[in-house]
C-alpha cells in the first residue's frame, strides 16, 4: 500500500493539540528555579555525561529535587534544550508524540518538512515515527531532550515507540528522563553498552552540607548536629527538607521546631495539611481546599468555586511563596499533584459533598468559557448529567461520538449517566451512544423521545406514531413567522438539538436502508443550518460530513448513483482534519464502490486506496473506517485474479466502525466474498453468501442485481445455463454488466443470436467501464467462434486484451472458458476478405498486449531501487521497511510482470515505461 503523501498544511507545525486544544505552551519551557534553590556541583557534573550517552535517566521520589536539579543544567548550556513536562493527557501515544514534536520545534530544532504530527491522541502513525528518527539521525549535532514527570507515560506502547526513535536516531538524539519510577524501556542492554547515564535517588538526597547550605538560604543557620539529624529525619528529601525551612522560618525557635516536627511526623500528609494549609489563613485555606477539584484554574473560575472575588492576589501570593502552587501560562495556575491530592482527600473529610457542588460550579464555568472538554468531564463528575448532555448537544458535538478522535473518551463517560437523567439532551445523547454502537432499535426509540420532548418544548403536540412523525414535527412552518414557532427565544435555543435529531435520524436511516428518511432528515438539517451559529458549525465540520456520508449511503442503497455521487463528494471534500476524517474515508470508499459497479476498476482501486490514506493519514485507530474501500479493494482484487490479496483484504475489512454497517457494507461485503468464492470454484458457498438477506426498509437495485450476478454466473459454471438466464431475466431494470450476463448465458444455451441482440440494446450513453465492455467484447468473439468467424474472434479478443490492459481485468478471461485458450497469444492480424471489428473500431496489428496489472507506488519505488543494482537490505534502509516487506513488493511485482527474476523485472518495467 502506498503511504500517504503529507500535505503543505501538515509540513508545518500544528496549532492545536490532537485534541483540538491549543498546545500548553509552559509545558515547554524549562522550568524556573526558586529564589531559594541550590546548586549541586556534584550532580551537574554527572550530568554533563548526557552528552556522550544515548539514555539518562534521572530517578528518584517526588520531591527529590529532580526537575530543578535537570532544569539548573539545561539552563547553563549554551545550546537550547528540547523540554517537555508530560502531562497526564500526554499517557496517549498521539498526544505525547504531538507534544514531544512541539517541544523540538519550540527548541529550534531543524527537522525536514513533512514530518507530519498525530491528529488521534491514542495513536501515532509508525510512518511519522521512522521519518522523525530519519531526521533526527541527520542532524549535524545532537539535540537534548528532556522528558519531565515521565512517570506519568505508562503506556507500553509509548515505550516502545520512544525505544524505537531512540535507537534509529542514532548519535542525532540525547534523550534525559526525568521520572519517579523504572521507564519501560531495556535498561539492561543500554548499562551492558555503557550508553546509560543514571542519577537515581541515594544520589539525589541531599548531603548534611547541601542540607545545611539549603536551610541557610532559607535564612535558618542550624549547628552541624542538628542538621545532622534532620538530614537523617528526612533521608535526604528535597521537599520535605525545603518545606521544613518554609515552616521553621515562621517559627521564633527554628531549631526546636525542626525536633518537634521530626519527632511528631507522621505521613507527608499530616506534615502539608499541618505546616502548609493551616498556616494559611482562612480565606485560602478554603481557596486551595475548593480548587483542588480542578486540574488547572484561573482566578475567575476560582472565585466561582469560592463566591468571592480575591483569588488574583491569593493565587499570585501562594505561586510566590512556592507554596505548591504553579504558574502556567497568561493567568492560568495548577496545584502541585500530591498537594492536590491530599487537599482534596481533606476535603471529602471537612466538607462532606461539598466536591460535587464544586464540580458542577466549575463545570457551569468552563461551559461559558468554551472548554467543552473540561466542563463534560467537571459536569459528569457532579453527577449532573441533564446539564453535561446539554453542553454536548448545544455545541453541535455530538459528532464526537462517532469520529474516533473522543468516542472512547466519551462513551465511558456518559455510560454512567443516571436512567434518571431527563430531556431532550440526555435522550440525543443515548441516542447517539446506542446508534453508535449499531443498537438501532434502542437508538431510535430514545431519538422518538427526544424528538418529543423538543417539539413539546417547541409548543406543539406531536400527532401519529409513525416513524416519520417525530422528525416532521421538528421542521420550522416557513410560512409561520418566528413567534410562532413557540416562546420567545426558545426556538434559537433548540436549533443545535433538532439539527442533532437530523444527523441522528439520517444516520438511523442510512443504517435501516431507508433513503425516504434520509431525505426528509437532510432537508431538516438544510433548513436548520441557518438557525444555529456559525461559529459553532466551523467548530464542528465532522457535523456536516457525517450527515452527507449518512445521505450519500442511502441514495447508494436506493441505486441514485449520481445523487449518491454528489453527496458523497461533498463529504469527502469536507475541511481536512481529524475530526472529518471517519466521513471522508467512508465517502471515499463508497465512491469507489460506485466506480466498481460502473465497472471502472482503475478508478475503483485509486479512490478505494484513497480513502484508505484519511484514517492511516491521522492514525486513527482501527476499526475506526467503515471499510469499504478495502471491501472493494478486494473485489477488484478477485476482477485481477489475485484472490489470495483478496481474501487478506477482505479479513481486514472485517471489523468496520458499528456505526457505519449499514445495508451497503453488508451488501457489499457478500458480494464480494461470493465472488470470491466463485472464482475459487466453491458455487455453494458462492450461491450462500450472495442469496444471504441484508435487512433493509427497501430493496436496492444494485443490491439485487449484483447478487443475480453471481448466482447466474455460479449456474452456468455448474452447466444450468437455462436456470442462468431465468435469474438475471427477472431483474427490472437490469443494469449493463446484467445485460452483457444474461447475453453469455444465451449464447451458453445455444442462442447465439439472441446474445448479440441483447448486447446490441446497449445504451452508448451508459459508459461502462472495461469490467463490462471486456465482457462484452469476449460473448462476441465466443459467438463469432462458433459461427466459423475465426478472424473476427480474434481480433475482438485482442480488442478485450487491450481494454482489460488498463484495469488489470484478468477474472473475465478465466471466466470466458477453453474457446479462447487458442486466441490468447495469437496474431490479431486480420485475413483476407473479412471486416468482422465491432462497430468500426479497427483491431490492433502484432501480438495481443499482455494483461499486466497496475504496479503501486511502493512497488515502483522499491523497482527503482532495483534498477540501481541495490540489494534488498538496503532497499529495506533507505525506504524504512522491513527486509520481509520489501521482498513482498518483490514477489508482488515480479507476478504483475510475469517474471522471475531481478534483471527481467527490471527491463520488462523499462519495457512497459514503468521506470
């Protein structure tokens, strides 16, 4: 498969986060050393063999001074430093590989264009992986990265992935790992090369000289023994040595409250809430115990947790006083996590549910600050699940269920929404959950509810109990003016939920294959575009796409192929993006299944390829497509007689997204895995698969006409050709590649003129693709076999030969039966006296084309290469594979050239200008 090329947007540094946040930019910098902060020689010196190991790994507990003792160091080069502070949204591979990507742009890092960067936060296409380490391996002097709380990635496969840009990047990365516990990574083979540097926690805690030196810039002078005792107290322990100073320095006798606090101390617990809270007064007390809900927060949001109006200068007193609270960026702030931690545990003792009433203030907050990520999370965690719904709904995200990027993120949480939990919203959203999860019997009988609901709040009373009634009822009367449609400002305030009912009923009835449904829910949704703002439209294109893929798949089921066509192009034309990319690769793939039943394999094969590249292209996770364009790469596949390809691309296929198997995938996919089974020579199994009943509200003439297709075609193999023409004579309507089925099965029972008349009838204007005029041409030359006309076979045969060419048709040629054996091979000229070329097309001189089919772009490169007299491991090197996939491309390459050799496939390729 070939990999996807990067487009100029994605050879620039992104914006935002795969998330769609922007970056944190504080997460970069290297952090800020105390006013009171010493400088350990001792350390800085091992340290300064980071720069001739691969790995250093700085280890120890919280608190023991790691950060700033990493930061102190890279502080003092004079080369920039790559920092990044993981974070615990970095525990994902995308997220931590799209921050790590920033952090070495921030640093001025020169990496090559292209590169790319995750757009999915749980998965990092290995693509980017290898050209990060490519580029990182070019660099003409090493660049430090430091890796910041990398405790907190304990994801394997981050580990794995972080060994595996290590490794390749050679002597162009020096990687500093700062963390708490053992990373997963193989620690024993970089100390057995002597390529790991280790500072671990023994050597971190402090010595009774730096102890003494630390407390005396604190402004405490102990005698020799007292610090003595406190370095033993403590073992060493930056934090607990740095909070004694701060507690001691407020006590008239530093030295006796030192023995006190180390004879009484009990956990790290005891010491913050007893030294550090309740030496604060009252008023920040309660501030540090209220946000310690909150991940992160800014004055405002902590006076609405408070209902006071001084958090400014308590949270820039406190941030001053390194009273563990941080400083990120503009005015935003955060706890240190174990004080965070603790606070909130003295919370659940002090004030009893008083941490549910904080979540759901700090949820109403962020809402109107637009951090939609936070306040769901801040909204579910209150319990208060009609209001977390309606953030969801009113911001048209709904989407997000379905996209890949939050699906998983946001089913877990609304899973524990209360049965409760009541309105429109929590119905949409049930909805939503159950049609994603293909529960379209649940899911419609919750979007009925939630259609309900609205038109009730609506002011109307929703009439019938149809499946059509609830969505009609949410459609505005164009001839009512606005006061009408129900109280005054209501009808703005629902036009995000009824445009949710629409996307969800198009989805429903694009899963029940009712294109009537379709429809009407399309033509609700175009009316309500203009009642919702826009913002919130650009916010959210996934909207949109999703609802024209939804409408281009069931005018799909109903054989609209041109209204099909214009649906599904605007979804796959969609702005690109992650969260667009599940409806473009769907469109895609149904594109091409358009093509395919044109009978257009070429164009078939480059869309299906296509939409394959918009889910490998963002690394979304797997099932996250709908699978169709391997589907129908796998019927192309069988057209070129490569069924061993087409049975792995068919297993592949086999776990679509649930929300997108719908009547056409199910259709598609029997289809296609007949004829499979028929060119494999197993017409029972063949005839079961195809006469297998897909579920639909109507009948699809494609549908039908494909399965006719197969079982014919199973017939006449099995010698019934008189049942063959019953099967496909009672199509209505029967599409070109039915006529040209039924022709062959006339002339297979011995009605040759009754062949030709049905060919004849074929309408010019159809443009059929070569997998019908091949057809076509070859029950031609059959018939003109049997009537003697040997000449005029041939040179239709040849005709075929040179049409099949382009699409790499060989499944019709294998199909024909032993009558052309003689014909494939032979000379096409034409002998004397006769004029036998169909309709005026003369045939061509010399032998027959050979019927090669098309070579990927990975299959040329490695070609190329070939050329170049490279061997097969350094074809391996220079395009970043495996030596086993590359000799994959090889045996692939050497088939579609009929060759067995290196030097054959070359100059065959250079004979067919393939190179």
């Amino acid at each position: 498969m070939s990999e996807p090329e990067e487009s100029d947007a994605e050879q620039t540094a992104p914006g935002a986060d795969p998330q769609g946040d922007p970056f944190l930019r504080t997460r970069f910098v290297v952090p800020a050393r105390p006013v009171a902060f010493l400088r350990r020689e001792r350390l800085v010196s091992h340290l300064d063999q980071a720069l001739r190991t691969p790995l250093t790994m700085v280890n120890g507990p919280a608190g023991a001074g790691k950060t700033l003792l990493v930061a102190d160091w890279a502080a003092a080069r004079e080369t920039s430093v790559a920092w990044l502070t993981t974070d615990a949204a970095g525990q994902k591979p995308g997220m931590f590989w799209a921050y790590l990507l920033q952090a070495l742009h921030a640093s001025g890092t020169p990496l090559p264009a292209g590169i790319g960067c995750p757009a999915d936060a749980g998965r990092t296409p290995p693509t980017l992986l290898a050209r990060l380490a490519a580029g990182l391996s070019a660099l003409d002097r090493p660049v430090v990265v430091v890796l910041d709380e990398y405790d907190r990635v304990t994801d394997p496969e981050i580990a794995e992935q972080l060994e595996f840009v290590l490794h390749h990047a050679g002597d162009g990365l020096r990687l500093v790992l700062v963390t708490r516990t053992e990373p997963l990574l193989p620690l024993h083979r970089y100390r057995a090369a002597g390529d790991l540097t280790e500072i671990r926690g023994a050597e971190l805690a402090f010595t009774c000289e730096e102890a003494a030196a630390l407390l005396e810039l604190h402004g405490l002078r102990l005698p020799e023994p007292a610090a003595q005792g406190l370095v033993e107290r403590t073992r060493g322990w930056a934090a607990g040595l740095r909070l004694c100073a701060l507690a001691a320095r407020e006590s008239p006798d530093p030295q006796t409250y030192l023995k006190e606090f180390e004879a009484d101390r009990t956990s790290v617990a005891d010491f913050l809430l007893a030294e550090v809270l309740r030496q604060q007064p009252a008023a920040t007390q309660d501030l540090l115990l209220r946000v310690s809900v909150l991940e992160r927060f800014r004055p405002e949001l902590a006076n609405a947790l408070t209902g006071r109006t001084d958090a400014e200068p308590i949270l820039a007193g406190l941030c001053r006083a390194n009273a563990f609270v941080e400083h990120l960026e503009l005015d935003w702030y955060r706890l240190h996590p174990l004080f965070g931690e603790i606070l909130r545990a003295h919370l659940r003792v002090r004030s009893p549910g008083l941490e549910t009433e904080l979540h759901r203030r700090a949820a109403r907050w962020l809402r109107g600050s637009g951090a939609l990520t936070e306040t769901l999370g801040h909204g579910a965690a209150a319990g208060d699940w009609q209001f977390t719904a309606g953030a969801l709904v009113d911001d048209l995200a709904i989407g997000w269920l379905f996209t890949g990027l939050r699906a998983d993120e946001l089913g877990e949480l609304f899973s524990r929404m209360s049965p409760e939990a009541a309105g429109p919203a929590a119905e949409l959203v049930r909805a939503a959950r159950e049609l994603s999860r293909h529960e379209v019997g649940r899911g419609l009988g919750h979007l009925r509810r939630a259609e309900q609901a609205l038109a009730a709040e609506l002011g109307r009373t929703t009439t019938g109990s149809g499946p059509a009634a609830g969505l009609q009822e949410l459609l505005p009367d164009a001839s009512a003016p606005p006061a009408e449609w129900g109280p005054a400002g209501a009808q703005p305030a629902l036009a995000e939920a009824r445009l949710t009912c629409a996307l969800l009923e198009a989805l429903a009835a694009r899963l029940t294959g009712a294109p009537g449904r379709a429809e009407l829910a399309a033509a609700a949704a175009e009316t309500l575009r203009g009642e919702v703002p826009a913002h919130l439209l650009d916010r959210h294109p996934e909207l949109i796409a999703l609802l024209l893929a939804h409408l281009g798949s069931a005018r799909l089921w109903a054989g609209r192929f041109e209204d099909a066509h214009t649906a599904l192009t605007g979804a796959a034309g969609a702005v690109p993006g992650a969260s667009t990319a599940l409806a473009r690769e769907d469109s895609l793939g149904r594109l091409a299944l358009i093509d395919y039943l044109n009978g257009r394999l070429a164009g078939a094969e480059r869309t299906a390829r296509a939409a394959l590249t918009e889910t490998e292209r963002y690394g979304l996770p797997q099932p996250s497509g709908s699978g169709m364009g391997r589907l129908v790469l796998a019927a192309v596949a069988v057209e070129r007689d490569d069924l061993d390809r087409a049975q792995a691309l068919l297993e592949e296929a086999a776990q679509p997204h649930p929300a997108l198997r719908d009547p056409v995938m199910e259709a598609g996919r029997a289809i296609a895995t007949a004829r499979l089974h028929l060119a494999r020579g197993d017409l029972g199994a063949a005839l079961a698969t195809a006469e297998r009943t897909v579920p639909a509200a109507v009948a699809s003439p494609w549908a039908e006409g494909q399965t006719a297709l197969v079982v014919s075609a199973a017939h006449l193999a099995d010698g019934r050709p008189e049942t063959a023409v019953k099967v496909l004579q009672g199509l209505p309507d029967a599409a070109p590649a039915c006529t040209v089925a039924s022709a062959r099965a006339e002339l297979a029972a011995g009605r040759p003129l009754a062949a030709i008349d049905l060919l004849d009838r074929l309408n010019p204007q159809d443009r059929c693709g070569p997998a019908v005029t091949v057809r076509a041409l070859l029950v031609r030359a059959q018939a003109a076999d049997a009537s003697g006309d040997r000449s005029a076979a041939r040179a239709l045969v040849a005709l075929a030969l040179r049409e099949a060419r382009r699409d790499g048709l060989r499944r019709p040629f294998a199909e024909a039966g032993p009558w052309i054996r003689p014909f494939l091979g032979a000379p096409t000229t034409r002998g004397p006296g006769t004029d036998a070329h169909p309709r005026g097309v003369r045939p061509p001189e010399g032998p027959p084309p050979p019927v090669v089919e098309e070579l990927t772009v990975r299959e040329r490169d490695v070609l190329r290469r070939l050329a170049l007299t490279m061997s097969t491991q350094e074809i391996a090197a220079d395009l970043y594979l495996s030596v086993n996939t590359v000799k994959t491309h090889l045996k692939s390459a050497y088939r579609k050239l009929s060759v067995g050799r290196r030097n054959e496939a070359v100059r065959r390729a250079r004979d067919l200008g393939l190179l």
